[in-house]
C-alpha cells in the first residue's frame, strides 16, 4: 500500500537525467510521479503535459519530479527528445519506489502520483491515466489551498 496522506515523506537521493544527484526539498509543495518506462506511449503523454505545465507550477511554488526504474542513460535520451526541464530521478533498483511504497511490477513502478508539501503526503493519486494528469493535479493543488489562487 502507497504512502497514505498525512504520512510523512521519506528523504530520498536520486540521480537526474544529467546524471546529478538530487534531493527534493519536501518541505515545499512538490509532485513526485511514478511512471513505468521512459519512451512508451502513457509515459510520454504525462511527461509532456507536466512540461506543458511546468511554468505554471514552477510559477506557484511546486516542484515537480518524475521517477521511473530506468537509469540514467535511459532518462537523458527521454528528457532530450521531448525537451523535458523538470528532473527525472533514476531509480533502477527501486529504492525511491520502495521509500514510497509504489508497487513494481516486472520491475517497473506502477503509475502512482504523489502531493507532498511540508514533509508530509497530502495527496495520492493511483492508477494515474496520463492524459490530463498534469492538469487535474494542478487544479487540485489551489482547491488545497497549496498555491496561490492568482498564479494558477
């Protein structure tokens, strides 16, 4: 079972699709999205809704991340071919998934998205369907109260 809202949030290290490694400040609003593999049709949509987006969330404050079993190699070509500014933590022994609870299977995360904001969980998504995602999550962060109603 994912982590649940209310949950505080592990501290987790991961290298970037630059081969950086990479800490998130959860203290701050952040979205950490579990996706299965780079380069395959669902994971590209979500992936570029979230850089379609991505301004509009930097804008009001909230981090977003994209973790998926691949490795880093694998997280670069991804990021270069569809020109993705936001970081992709490389998690191919499943550490970040296991610190969230994210089930895998065959190795790959399942699609789980979560809301974080001062250490904690404070929104789960499961079974994630990528078209639209990227928007639902951001309307749902100013219903929160997470961001400030005029930026969004």
């Amino acid at each position: 079972m994912v982590l649940e809202p209310g949950t505080a949030v592990p501290d987790i290290v991961a290298e970037n699709q630059d081969g950086d490694r990479v800490q998130p400040d959860f203290a701050t609003p952040t979205v950490v999205y579990f996706y299965p593999e780079d380069d395959t049709s669902g994971c590209t949509t979500e992936a570029k809704e979230f850089e379609e987006r991505y301004e509009q969330y930097e804008s009001v404050g909230v981090g977003v991340y994209g973790v998926s079993t691949d490795d880093v190699d694998s997280h670069s070509e991804f990021a270069e071919a569809h020109d993705l500014s936001f970081d992709l933590l490389a998690d191919p022994n499943g550490n970040v998934a296991e610190a969230f609870d994210v089930d895998l299977v065959d190795g790959r995360s399942r699609r789980t998205t979560f809301v974080v904001a001062q250490n904690q969980v404070v929104g789960v998504y499961e079974g994630v369907r990528p078209e639209g995602h990227a928007t639902d999550v951001l309307r749902d962060l100013g219903e929160a109260g997470l961001l400030d109603a005029t930026e969004q």
